[in-house]
C-alpha cells in the first residue's frame, strides 16, 4: 500500500518562502512521475509542478521560475520549494503519484493520471 505524507505548509506574508515535504512509504518515487497539486475550496485542483524518473521537471505557468521541485531518493522523499510567495498560492498542497502511462512532461494535470494521493498540507499566504 502506498502512502505518502505532506508537511512542512503554514502561514507566512507575501514575498516569504516554504519547503514542503511528501514522504513516501510503499513505493519507490524514484521509479515514478511525481507531482504536487494545488486545492482551492471552490476550484478544481491544479498541477503545480512534476517530476520525472529521469530527474526532468515540467511546471504550470504561474510557478515557474518560483518554485522549484526535487526528491532525495535516499530518503524516498519529495518537495517542493516555494519562493516568491503571493496570496494566490495559498491553497492545500498535495502530492500524487502518477500512472505509469502519464506523460510526465506533458503538463496536462490530468487527476485521472494520478493514483495515489496525500492528505495535504495548507499554505497560507497573507498580504
């Protein structure tokens, strides 16, 4: 069964920055397109960034260049480091594992090629 678990969310002003954290238990991510989203009560949920078995990232447009993602296979954990932070990146963060079909670097952000899921961790930015 595998299990992954978010942390390392919480409030901070604009311009500040957070590490989330996604611990993987079950699987190996190295083997897997990785990926966080972004829930907004009221919105659909949105790709933010992912990674590929090959190390390759793809980003949504509004992150780029802010954000950045990595793993550290070692300790079979993904991030995902925010910088630059605006009040409309505050939303639950949330990380999945894609299907093996999944074309990491399409950037579709397609819920439906993702299988495994974390509970989240909310960021607050605040103005």
């Amino acid at each position: 069964q595998v299990q992954l678990v978010e942390s390392g969310g919480g409030s901070v002003q604009a311009g500040g920055s957070l590490r989330l954290s996604c611990e993987a238990s079950g699987a190996t991510i190295s083997k897997y397109c990785m990926g966080w989203f972004r829930q907004v009560p009221g919105k659909e949920r949105e790709g933010v960034a992912a990674i590929d078995s090959d190390e390759s990232t793809s980003y949504a447009d509004s992150v780029k260049g802010r954000f950045t993602i990595s793993r550290d296979n070692a300790k079979n954990t993904l991030y995902l480091q925010m910088n630059s932070l605006s009040p409309e990146d505050t939303g639950m963060y949330l990380c999945a594992t894609a299907r093996p079909w999944y074309d990491c670097s399409s950037g579709s952000w397609s819920q439906a090629d993702f299988d495994y899921w974390g509970q989240g961790t909310q960021v607050t930015v605040s103005s």
